[in-house]
C-alpha cells in the first residue's frame, strides 16, 4: 500500500497512472471538463510520442548497437568453459586413460552434440534440445557371441533426448525413425552403442 | 534455450546475439558510459553462461538476465560512486533522419531532451521505465528483474513518467 501511495496524483486527486491507463480512450465526462486532467493527457501524449522517436532513433544508431568485438569475447570464454561433463570410455574393457597416458575416452558434451547434429539433419525438421548421456554398464549375458565381437567392446549408452517435432506428423513413427538414426549415428561417428534411446516430444512447432 | 542450458556454446551464442541489443541498451542507460556498459555485459554473459543450468523456469530467462546485468550495472555505479568520479555526460546523440534540416533540428534536440532528462532521474526510476517503456518487459517481469513487488514498479512507474512528462511540456506542440 505504501507504494501505491508514493503514485503522483493530480490536482483532482486522480493517479498519474490512471490517466496513463486511459490514454488510448477517448477522455471520460470527468477528463473532458478537468483542466488538471486535460493537461495531464497532453503530456503524457507529449511523452509517449517522444519515447516513441526515441526508440526508432535507438533502433538506427550505430552508437547504440554492442560491438561485434564484444559479442566475440563473450562466446570466446563461454568456448573456453565448455561443460564438458563426464569423460566416457570409448572401450569398456579399458580405463579412461592407458598405461601409456592416451586418452581413449570422449566427453559427455562431445556425444550431446554428435546426437543432436543428428536430430537436426533429420528429415523431420526435427529440434534437439536437452540431452543426457549415461554409460550402460555391460550385462554379462551379453556374450562377444550374442553382441558381435566388435560391439562386445563397445562402450554401451543409454541416450535421452528432449526434441520439438514439427506439428501435424505420427509422433511414434518419427520418434522410432529418430531412434533409429541416433542408434546409426553413434555407432557410424563414435563407434559407441546406445543400447536405450528415450525420446522425450517436448514440444511442437510448425514448420517455416 | 534447453541446449545453451545443456552447455551447447552454439545455442548460448544465439541467445546472446537475440538479447545483446536490448540489455546493452539498458546497461548503457543505466551506466551512462558505453565503456562500463560492455563490461557489464560481459560479465552478465559469463556469469549467465555458468548459471544457466540452474535456471529452472525458462519462460523466466529474460527477467533473470536483466536481473544479472541490472545488479552488474548497480555495481559499476556503486564503484563510481566510492571513487566519487562524476558520472559521464553520454546523453545519446541521435541519429540524422531523413526530414529538413530545421524539423531534424528540433527533433535533435527533443530527443536530447528526453535522454537528459531519462539520465536524471533517480536509478531506481530509471531501471522500472526503461525496462518496461523501451525494452518492452511487463511490471511482472520488470519487478522478478529488479527483485521488487509489482505494486512498487507501478508506483515507480508513475513517478518516471510524472517526472519526464513535465520535463517534456516544453516540446508539446
């Protein structure tokens, strides 16, 4: 309440931003024979066509537009921060790093981003958006002979991934393709397996 | 939003290019010195960039932004102030138009005008108008910016316009 009480009021007794409020109306019985309020309309019109030159004026001024440089330096050290979340092992029989100190391993954000160029090259028009990554520890059931010997060593995925599919289409149909082609995608560029592919529709959007 | 969220730098690259106008426009308003005015945003960025994942409501990204770059930019004042260097006179030179030299003339100088006086007044007024009147929030986000109830927006509001209206009576035509 106290602040309502700092509002300036006219002469009449009438709010400032009662007037404001009543601007784009034509002037009420009160207004048209109130010499406070009437006054008080011209300026506030007086105002509202001064700040509209000046939000034009802004939109032309070179003054007021940030410098490329500055955008540059700020996406520079967002780069230099990357997330780069957890490092994932490209083998599951071996460690991260070997014996000899060679990094055989990829980063949770490296993955999210194959996936998600994925996604957005579909034929779909298909929008990738959260993605998470986890690493699914090996089944011993799951013999070299049942997986294929090369997929025995492959580290194994689960992948969960939030899109936006174009409205108007089968969500089931292109959601299974989308699985399909992440599945493809991460074995073809990583030579990872994504064992469980869940594929959240978040939203919808028409295509432009 | 979700994949700058999710640390994509593209994405986060995109979401500074849509915002940057806007909020440098605010911060220079706010600071008056296109100098302080990039620092701020720079470390707005930053400290947006490494806040991100723990923005929960993404409808709310813009306030939340503002919300950085207006405490920044209190910061810089803050600072100018403790160094008592007097605040730079940066009132905004507007544009040349298209229209005659004497209509571009006066037009000029109530542009100027309004852009003294829009730097006189007090900071908190300053921030409630300029977020709401040219950088286009609503008294609901305006007020999640600046951490202050709707009610106090609305009054602020008011006052700025108060405040401007009469200083703009002698352009009336």
């Amino acid at each position: 309440m106290a602040s309502l009480d700092d509002t300036p009021r006219l002469l009449c007794g009438r709010p400032v931003d009662q007037v404001w409020a009543d601007l784009d109306d034509p002037p009420t019985a009160h207004e048209l024979g109130c010499p406070y309020c009437q006054a008080a309309r011209h300026s506030l019109d007086n105002l509202t066509a001064a700040t509209q030159a000046m939000k034009l004026a802004e939109d032309a001024d070179p003054d007021l537009q940030p410098s490329e440089s500055l955008t540059a330096s700020i996406v520079t050290i967002a780069r230099a921060e990357v997330r780069r979340g957890r490092r994932i092992p490209l083998d599951h029989h071996t460690s991260v790093h070997t014996t000899t100190g060679a990094d055989l391993s990829i980063s949770e954000q490296a993955i999210a981003t194959v996936v998600r160029d994925l996604i957005d090259t579909s034929r779909y028009g298909a929008e990738a958006r959260r993605c998470r990554i986890d690493v699914d520890l090996p089944n011993p059931e799951d013999s070299p002979q049942r997986l294929g010997k090369e997929d025995a060593a492959a580290t194994r995925l689960q992948v969960q991934l939030s899109v936006s599919l174009p409205a108007g289409q089968p969500l089931h149909l292109a959601a299974n393709d989308l699985r399909a082609r992440i599945a493809d995608g991460v074995t073809n560029k990583l030579g990872l397996i994504a064992i469980r592919i869940d594929i959240i529709v978040e939203d919808l959007h028409d295509l432009t | 939003m979700a994949r700058a969220q999710d640390g994509d730098p593209a994405a986060f690259e995109a979401l500074v290019r849509h915002h940057q106008t806007r909020l440098f426009r605010f911060v220079v308003r706010m600071t008056r010195d296109r100098g302080d005015a990039e620092d701020v945003i720079q470390d707005t960025w930053v400290s947006v960039w490494r806040r991100l994942p723990t923005l929960t409501d993404r409808d709310a990204f813009q306030p939340w932004l503002y919300q950085i770059g207006h405490r920044q930019a209190l910061a810089v004042l803050r600072a100018r102030s403790r160094r008592d260097t007097p605040t730079p006179d940066t009132a905004l030179e507007p544009p040349t138009s298209e229209a005659g030299p004497q209509q571009r003339s006066e037009d000029h100088a109530r542009q100027r005008s309004l852009d003294t006086l829009v730097a006189e007044l007090p900071v908190d007024l300053r921030a409630c108008w300029v977020l709401t009147e040219v950088n286009g929030l609503t008294y609901p986000e305006t007020a999640q910016a600046l951490g202050v109830p709707v009610s106090t927006v609305r009054g602020r509001i008011a006052r700025a316009r108060h405040q401007l209206a009469e200083g703009m009576d002698p352009w009336r035509p």
